[in-house]
C-alpha cells in the first residue's frame, strides 16, 4: 500500500471518530469543553497528516514541519480558549 493511500485511510479513519463523536451529542452542548478539546485535537490530528503527506512537508526540513504544526496547534488552542471563555461565561453572556 502506497503511502498516500495509507494516509487516507488514517483520515478517513480519523473523520469516522470525529463524526461518532458529534453525532452521539458529546459536541457541543454535552461534552462541553472536553468536547471541544477532543474535537479540535481530531483537527490537529487531521491537518498535520495532510501537511505532511498531501502537502509533502515529511520531505522538507524539520523547520517547515515543525512551523506548520505549530500554527495548527496554536489556532486549535485558540478557538479552545474561547470556547473555554465562553462556557466560563467570560464573553457571550450580557
């Protein structure tokens, strides 16, 4: 099996969690924050197997990897903060 093809798989199989998940309620309003911070983990999860193999970033230096995996951690941590804000009732709530 060819490399993007296994990543595919680990995608799709990634999406079929992230999909379980939501459906069953736990997103959103039942998992709270936990629910998002499992949600958004996915979403990192997801974004770097297609930066590294979609985008071919596994062939360029550790710099590169590292930069865009940090990107997709920090914006995943920023929308946590938010959503964390928000249930705290620090912002939405007047």
């Amino acid at each position: 099996m060819d490399r993007l093809t296994r990543s595919w798989l680990v995608l799709m199989g990634l999406t079929a969690v992230t999909l379980l998940f939501a459906r069953h309620g736990d997103a959103g309003g039942g998992g709270g924050v936990a629910g998002a911070a499992l949600l958004l983990a996915l979403a990192v999860a997801k974004g770097r197997e297609i930066l590294l193999h979609y985008l071919e970033l596994d062939q360029a230096g550790p710099g590169w990897r590292l930069l865009m995996t940090g990107w997709l951690v920090l914006l995943c941590g920023a929308i946590l903060l938010v959503t964390s804000a928000g249930a705290l009732g620090w912002i939405g709530k007047h």
